[in-house]
C-alpha cells in the first residue's frame, strides 16, 4: 500500500495538531506516495535499527520518539542523527514518528502503562484546552438532518463517550438574491422568508478543514452562513498523563514490587515513602516532572514517571511518592502498542516488532 495509507490512519488516532510545541512527530523521511510492504516498529530510531530495517526487507520504520528534534545544517555522518536520516534515505526506507501525539490521546502511551500496572478507571490527568471549536449553521428544516449527518460523520459532536452531539433551535432566516445569484429557495431580487434550523456542534480544531468540506457539500444553500467560534473548554480525552486506581490497595512496598516487575525496571529511584496505602497512581512516559502538581491535586499516591532531577524530587514534600522509573522503562511498551493498532487495522501488511534494545542507559549491578 502507499505510505499515506497508514500514516492517515495513525493520524486519525493520534492528530499531529495534538502533540507539543517542541515536536516533531510526522513523516520525517519519505513520500506520502512510497509504496510499501513491511514496517518496522521502534521505541527510537537507531543506527541498528536501521540496519535491521535493511536486513528484514522493510520500507518503513515507525518510531515513538523523533530521530530528528532540531534542524540539521550539515550532512557529513559526523552525529548519530546524520548517519541514520542519510541510510535511510540511500536504502529507501522511510521513517515516522508518532511521539507527544500518541502521548496526548486517550488509549496513547499513557493508557498503556496504566493496562500493564493493571489500574482501573483511568482517565487524562492534564487535560488540554484550547483545542475545541464550536460549529454553527443555518438550514432549511427539510435538510437539517442531512447536514448533520454530514457534520457527524466528519468528525464531529464528540463529547466523552457520547457522539453525534448537537443543539438545534427553530427560527426564521431572511435574505435577498441580487440579479447575479441562484437561490435553492425564493427568488432574486425579491427577501424571502424560510424556516430555518440553527445546528450547533463542537469538533476538534484539526478537523476544521475537513468538517468544513462536508458542510458545503452537504448544504442545499448556494451562501452557506455560519460562524467558528473558539471554545476554550478542556477536553477531556486530549492531555497530558493519567491517573487510575488499583482494584486492591497495596502498601507501598509492595506496590513499587509490582512497578518493578510490571515495568521491567532495573532500579526504581524514588522519594520518601509516607506510610499510606497506596490506591490512586498518576503516570507519564518520558520526563513528566511538569505534571507533579497535577497529580497532588488529583490526589495520586504515587506518581511514576522518569527523568526525574536531584533538586526536583524535593518538589513531592510528602505529599505523594514520586517514582522514577527511567524513561525507556516507562515507554517500553509503546511498540507493542503500535503493533496493535497497526496490525488491527492493516491485517494483511506485515508488521514487525524489533529486536533491538535501544535504551542508551545501561545499569552495573
């Protein structure tokens, strides 16, 4: 199939418009049109991934974390990035990341180390605002429903667990053609007076083009009158983090245990333990040392993240156990995650997980 087929599709789970400023998630090397037939999944991108895309004949790798953050100013294989962007390019292969992205959706990255902790009831635990825009539109009574259906089916009216969600009102719209126009009802030159719906929906920004399409194309009127508005409401399934609960509380002895072997970690650096049971968990992959007060105020007991700092675990003041856990540790399981999803949707494409340990970190025990 041609690459676009399933980066389209990894971006309608996890939008590019929803990843962090300082990203660079997307198609970093590669066409749209490369035609492809087996991919290789990957925490990072490495020299020996690479090299293992070569080897087991893929065309594709895809990546949680970007190879390239920063702009590159000379090619001449004297960093790692260099060399890896320059042999994928000479053999063909093309590499995608889907890192804060996939980090910011619900059933993301997050949601992952909250199955394999086996906590319950998880949900965002910084949800971003910003992010929504409401719809509204005008419509003679008789095609109301099929604009909305329309609407709906282009990605709006999401609210939580509910879907195809609109508020509708009845009233009275006026216009007049001038001699230049072709008016779906009335006359030229002449006001006319017709019953009208007014729809109502919200939608995420980044289907703002696409629902728009769908509007004109579904709207009888030659003039399709309606107005965006920014909506400055959090949206609940977009964020940062996520906290979840144990079905059984466990003492924190015995839950930072289960993290340990749950999340493959060699060591687990953590603050002061305060004595309590432990119930409520925040988590982040990767450096989520910003969510801290978040997760105090969510009223987690533990908070398991990484990339923690000396002075920066001072921060807990016993308010909650911060654990680190180490970054590759947190994110681990992001490839099986990618392997799933890509595999559910794709079943005759050939996906492969590698066989590379890329954590640049090792342990002397």
């Amino acid at each position: 199939m041609k690459l676009a087929e399933l980066t389209n599709y990894l971006e309608s789970l996890a939008p590019l418009a929803y990843q962090e400023d300082y990203d660079n998630s997307g198609l970093i090397v590669g066409r749209p049109d490369q035609e492809i037939h087996q991919a290789l999944i990957s925490l990072d991108c490495t020299e020996a991934v690479v090299d293992e895309a070569i080897a087991k004949g893929c065309q594709l790798i895809v990546s949680h974390h970007p190879i390239v953050f920063k702009g590159i100013k000379k090619f001449n294989g004297q960093t790692y990035v260099q060399r890896v962007v320059e042999k994928a390019i000479r053999h063909h292969i093309a590499i995608y990341a889907i890192h804060t992205n996939l980090d910011n959706v619900t059933g993301g990255v997050n949601q992952r180390i909250c199955d394999v902790l086996g906590l319950k009831d998880s949900h965002i635990l910084s949800p971003k605002n910003n992010i929504l825009k409401k719809l509204v539109t005008y419509v003679p009574k008789a095609q109301a429903a099929q604009v909305r259906d329309a609407l709906f089916k282009a990605g709006a009216g999401h609210i939580g667990n509910y879907s195809e969600c609109s508020f509708n009102s009845e009233g009275t719209g006026t216009f007049k053609g001038n001699e230049n126009s072709d008016p779906f009802v009335g006359l030229p030159g002449q006001q006319h007076h017709e019953a009208e719906i007014k729809i109502e929906t919200i939608y995420p920004v980044n289907l703002e083009n696409k629902l728009l399409v769908a509007l004109f194309l579904a709207h009888p009127y030659e003039e399709v009158a309606y107005d965006l508005y920014p909506v400055t409401n959090q949206h609940q399934q977009v964020g940062s983090g996520m906290i979840g609960e144990l079905e059984i509380p466990l003492t924190e002895e015995e839950f930072l245990r289960h993290v340990k072997y749950s999340l493959k970690a060699q060591v687990i650096r953590h603050t002061e333990l305060r004595g309590k049971p432990v119930r409520r968990v925040a988590v982040c992959g990767g450096s989520g040392g910003f969510l801290l007060k978040q997760a105090i105020s969510a009223g987690a007991d533990f908070f398991i993240t990484a990339d923690y700092k000396y002075h920066e675990f001072f921060d807990a003041e016993k308010k909650v156990v911060i654990a680190d856990v180490g970054h590759f540790e947190s994110e681990q399981f992001t490839q099986n995650l990618l392997y799933e999803i890509i595999q559910k949707k794709f079943a005759n494409f050939a996906v492969r997980l590698t066989e590379i340990n890329t954590n640049p970190i090792k342990y002397f025990i």
